[in-house]
C-alpha cells in the first residue's frame, strides 16, 4: 500500500486543541439553553429548524407541504460535538481507507456541516469546498454546529450541478450528500451524466462517496452508473436509511487490507467511533468478488485501467 506523505498527515496539533475547545464552547451554550427550538426560517417550500433535544442538537429541513417527518438532516452531541452522530457520516469516514492524505475535498449537501467539521478538524494539511444550495441551512450550522470557514474551509452558495457545471478544480475526494426531506436525493444529483460531471472532477486515484437513501426512485440506476463509471465500487449499508456508495480507480481492497488500513486511521485520528464495525459493513460490488479474485499483495492504490 502506498504511503500517505507523513508531512501531509502531520496533524497541527495546537490548532486542533484550540479548535476543540472553541466547539466545546460553543456546544455548552445550547446545552445550557432552556429553549427546544432555537432556530427556524423558511427557503421555498422548505422549513429549515434546529431544535434542542436532550443533549443534542438537530437540523430538520421540513417539506411545508407534508404533515410530518422524522427524517433528520444533522444531529450533534452537545458533550462531544466532533463525534459524529449519524450513521452514514461515519460510514463515510471509510473515504480515507483510499485517500489518507487528500489534498483537496469537496462536499455537497452541508447539513450541520458535521461531516466537514470533523475532516476539516482531523486533516490540518487539507483543502475543504463546501457547496449548500440554502443560504438557512449554512446560516444554522454557522450559528449553531460549530461550522467555521477558514482559509482552508470555503462554502459556497450555489447548486450542486450548477456549481460543478461552471467549476474546473479536481478533488483527492468528493463526497456528496445532497437531500431534502423524507430521504430522497434532487433527481437532477442522482442522473448518469451528473456522476459523470462528478467523475470528470476527481484527480487519477481520486473517489467519489455518495450517501443514497434506500428509497430514493434512482436507487438502482446511481449503483448501475457508478459500476460503469469505476473500476472499484464498494457499498456501506447504514444503521439507517441509507447507504454509501464508493466508487474510485484504484484496486480493491482485500479484507485484511481494510482491515489494517482502518487500524493505520484509527492510530492517525481519534473519530472517537470505532471504524471496524463499518468496514464489516463495506460489499464489494465491482469487481464481483467471486469472478474477481484481489491480489493481496499488490499495491491497493495503483490504478486499474479504464474509469474516469
């Protein structure tokens, strides 16, 4: 396995103790707040709210056209606010068993920027771009999660498609998380040509990770574009709705090299999660498994041929 440049993993450690610190700050004064609902605004049809619930905070974005919805965008534990709480952000953790040392990540869909938050916290030599169509939703999780942009961390109001339509920079990793309610994906953020536009963003060796609602009417036609799309295809089947897709050009990843490469990531950052519950998770999808026998010794970071 090829390793990671050890001055690009070289954590910045001062900054990290002051950054935790800051959340720690900012965590305790809604857990001290007497109010449940700390922030509501209204986008189209939409209702972007971050409520209070026990010890931890939540974003909802609420269809006003539907009477109810248990489907929620972010969650944050106020005690520990760079554990990440939902299932499929832990799942995508997994993006770093590929790229360790990315030097450049883009994010869609920013939620409570939990997700961010945490990579931007944990991978001090990175570059972050964070793209949110809803000017609420980055003013809650500005106001309430924790989301600091930086000169390392940008956010971008803007869709998606539209936003790599016009963009011409290449992604280390590119994670995409775009939902509104009830866990269905835009249908224009799940069509083959918009993975391709995706595809054609990644540096050589790069991945995409895409989190996919099990519902989503596009569900079987993003895992069928993303087989044509990439040599290596894994899924990572959440605790809940949903499901990671990864999709890269570099060869798949035996068991055992998963397995220890999870341990070398674990060693490198404290997620304060364990990682083996979720790479037990990973299905191999492309190559099969079962016609495609991986070479455990050869290097899981050289490219296949073919992909985007």
């Amino acid at each position: 396995m090829d390793e990671p440049d050890p001055e690009h993993t070289k954590p910045d450690i001062s900054w990290q103790r002051a950054n935790e610190a800051r959340l720690r700050r900012e965590a305790q004064q809604w857990a001290e707040s007497q109010e449940t609902t700390l922030f509501t605004e209204e986008w189209g049809r939409y209702y972007v709210a971050v409520t209070r619930e026990g010890r931890r905070l939540v974003l909802w974005m609420l269809d006003a056209e539907v009477a109810n919805t248990d489907w929620i965008q972010s969650a944050m534990d106020l005690r520990e606010p760079l554990r990440l709480q939902s299932s499929y952000t832990q799942a995508m953790i997994l993006s770093l068993l590929w790229q360790p040392a990315p030097n450049s990540v883009f994010l869609s869909g920013l939620g409570g920027g939990c997700l961010a938050t945490t990579l931007h916290h944990h991978l001090t030599r990175s570059r972050f771009t964070c793209v949110e169509i809803a000017v609420p939703v980055v003013t809650a999780a500005t106001r309430y999660f924790g989301f600091l942009p930086d000169e390392r961390l940008s956010v971008k109001i803007a869709d998606v498609r539209d936003f790599l339509d016009e963009d011409t920079a290449e992604y280390d990793l590119m994670l995409l998380d775009v939902f509104c309610d009830h866990g269905v994906s835009p249908e224009h953020a799940t069509t083959p040509d918009f993975l391709t536009l995706c595809c054609s963003r990644l540096r050589d060796g790069g991945l995409l990770a895409m989190n996919l609602g099990n519902r989503d009417p596009a569900f079987a036609e993003v895992v069928s574009s993303l087989c044509d799309l990439f040599p290596t295809v894994y899924a990572c089947r959440g605790r809940g709705s949903t499901t990671v897709f990864f999709g890269t050009g570099k060869r798949p990843l035996s068991p055992r090299q998963l397995q220890e490469a999870s341990v070398e990531l674990e060693q490198r950052h404290d997620f304060l999660f364990q990682l083996s519950p979720w790479v037990a998770r990973l299905e191999q999808l492309q190559p099969p498994p079962s016609v495609h026998d991986v070479d455990r010794t050869a290097s899981p970071n050289a490219d296949l041929e073919g992909g985007c």
